[in-house]
C-alpha cells in the first residue's frame, strides 16, 4: 500500500515538473525611485542606467492611468536595455504611453545587454493622447507583445529620450538549473525508497 502511495506521489511530482519548468515575471516596477536607475531591483533581472523609474510627485502628474498606479519606467536613451540572466523564452508583453507622436522600436536578443541575434522587434504606434486623454504626457496606455523563438537574453527599449513609458513588463524566464535539479532528485529519491520497501 505504501508503494502504490509513494508511486502516485511520484507521477505527481513529475506531471509538476512541466508547470514548474518555466515562471512567469511581470516587472511593474512599483518600488522603484523616481528618477532613479532600475538597476538590479529585480533578482536575476538587470537594467542598465538609461531604465529609470518614474513616480509622480509635487511638480505635477507625470503619468495617469498607468496599469500598476505608484511607478512606471522610462529610457532616456538607446542603451535602456533589460537583461535577464537565465534567460526567457516564448513572449515579451508590456503596457507602453507615448508622449508625442515619435516612434520607438523593442527589440529582443539573445545575448545579454542588447548583444547577440535580434530574435525580435516591434515598433509601437503612435498612441500619444489617444482615447481623449490629456491629464498628463503618458495617459494612454496600450498593452502590446511579441513572440519570438529561441532563448533571449535582453530586450532594449529603444531611445525616444524620455518620449515613452512602461509598465507591467511580462516575461516566462526559465528556472534556475537547481531547480529543476532538485526536483529530480527528489523524484529519483522517491523511486528508489520505494523500490527498497518492496525488496525488504
């Protein structure tokens, strides 16, 4: 009886190990101070110094309406550039505002720092006060995404100097190697105290 229990904990824990393969992250950079790099804010996840968070303060509303209301983030030049480690795969989606008419481009590659191959890229539409907003320069929100294949290791956010922002930045980055390590172990471990207990 204990084995058939042991068996079935088993082929649980390995139906998991697909759901567990890969995790899902929405960067919404509430935390983050105005004016202030991103930085390493996020474990495993680096900006480089042009991602600066930005919250609305005494000199007026900067944003409004934005998915995630206390910070959002913006370039304030090419180099904004988001990289992750590990790596993600699959789909980069975000909420973006624009505050003029100027276009600005996304790209995804599979290097670390905006290097490597260009797995993928977007240009964002003119959105500037579209939907009879005008409360503040970034007021109209669009979520947008793109599916790329292979592993990616940066996105770069384009340099419209201040001209565009974002929120709710969502990633599937894949586990760290332990992880799923340890997860097999402990299944391997599962199996082999159960084949003891039917030998004994």
């Amino acid at each position: 009886m204990k084995t058939l229990h042991l068996a079935a904990l088993s082929a649980a824990l390995l139906a998991s190990l697909p759901a567990l393969a890969n995790t899902s992250v929405v960067l919404d950079f509430e935390g983050v101070d105005s004016f202030a790099p991103v930085a390493d804010f996020y474990a495993g996840i680096s900006f480089s110094d042009a991602a600066l968070g930005l919250k609305n303060d005494e000199l007026g509303p900067y944003f409004s309406n934005a998915p995630t209301p206390g910070t959002v983030m913006f370039a304030t030049d090419a180099s904004a550039v988001m990289s992750v480690a590990k790596g993600f795969i699959g789909e980069v989606s975000f909420y973006y505002s624009a505050a003029s008419s100027a276009l600005d481009v996304v790209t995804i590659y599979s290097g670390l720092n905006g290097t490597g191959s260009e797995l993928g890229s977007i240009s964002l539409s003119k959105n500037a006060q579209l939907g009879g907003c005008s409360d503040s320069a970034f007021c109209n929100w669009q979520r947008i995404s793109l599916t790329f294949s292979g592993m990616a290791h940066s996105v770069s956010f384009g340099g419209n100097a201040g001209n565009v922002a974002f929120d709710n930045v969502a990633i599937t980055a894949v586990p760290e190697p332990t992880s799923a390590l340890l997860m097999a172990l402990g299944g391997a471990a599962l199996l082999i105290g159960a084949r003891r207990r039917q030998q004994a």
